[in-house]
C-alpha cells in the first residue's frame, strides 16, 4: 500500500477519534469546532440540554466507531 494512501488513514482516523473523544468529554463546550461532525437537525429536535448533550455524545459514539474503523483497516493492511 502506498505511503500516501496511509497518511490519509492516519490523518482521518485521528480526527474523528480526537473529535469523539471531545464530543464525549464536552458535548456542548465546543459548538463551532464540533459543528461539521454533528448532524444539525437532530440537535435542533432536542428540547433540552440534557437531551442535545444525550444526543452528541450518540452522534459521538458513532465517529469513534469511524476512526477506531479506519485506524484498524490501516493495521490491517501494514
């Protein structure tokens, strides 16, 4: 595998798992810096903070799945 195809799974693998990672620990601390790995219209739905924060820290689980997923296939394939 070509070292520049690595590079690119490395960059995107530490990104969602640095972005989850802060979803996780401070869902609503960082509403600018997190906006492009949220989906909007699930956060408008909320009526409550708890249930917005309830609702990025899901949004987060999923972007750490991404990065743990990209992380692993470079592994894999190294």
């Amino acid at each position: 595998m070509p070292l520049f195809i690595k590079i690119i799974f490395l960059f995107f693998a530490t990104i969602f798992v640095v972005a989850a990672l802060l979803m996780l620990v401070a869902p609503l601390k960082y509403p600018k810096l997190l906006a492009g790995f949220l989906n909007g219209r699930v956060i408008r739905r909320q009526a409550t903070e708890r249930d917005k924060a309830f609702a990025i820290r899901t949004q987060a689980l999923i972007a750490l799945t991404c990065g743990a997923l990209f992380a692993f296939f470079l592994w894999t394939l190294s």
